[in-house]
C-alpha cells in the first residue's frame, strides 16, 4: 500500500524568492489514483491555514551528474508551491 508524508512528517520544504515549495514523497507507490493523494494533501494543508498556490507530481532518479552515479534511492510525490 502506497503511503504519502505529511507536513507533520518533516517534509523537506525549500524558499525561492516569497514561495515555498515542499516535497512530500509518495513511498511504495503502485499505480494509486493520484488524485487520491493530492486530495490528502490540500486536506493537511487547509487544517494547518496554509494557502496552496500551485501543486504537481515530482520525480527524482537520485543520479548525481557530477560524480555519474547514483547516490540517493529514487523518490516520487507531490510537490507543493505555497507562500
């Protein structure tokens, strides 16, 4: 069963100008209905007060260009653009 973290979960959240944006990674992922998740997600957000501005899916294969290998497991969620 596909599980996804929430903000309580220590989400990794990055600044860039006055947006936010927070990765919230999709573990044992199978082919779940999304919607279901980005549905999970505006929920936690709306109890915490926070305003979503824009979401979407993410990969990351975990490959470091500058070494040429892979150095982190692969990961895939949803990512939050919020102020």
């Amino acid at each position: 069963m596909s599980n996804i973290m929430l903000l309580k979960d220590s989400v990794e959240t990055a600044e860039v100008f006055e947006s936010k944006f927070t990765c919230h990674p999709i573990t044992d992922y199978d082919g779940d209905d999304l919607s279901y998740f980005f549905d999970v997600v505006r929920e936690d957000y709306k109890k915490a007060g926070i305003e979503i501005i824009n979401m979407s899916t993410y990969f990351n294969s975990g490959y470091n260009h500058l070494t040429d290998e892979y150095d982190k497991p692969k990961e895939f969620g949803i990512e939050v653009e919020h102020a």
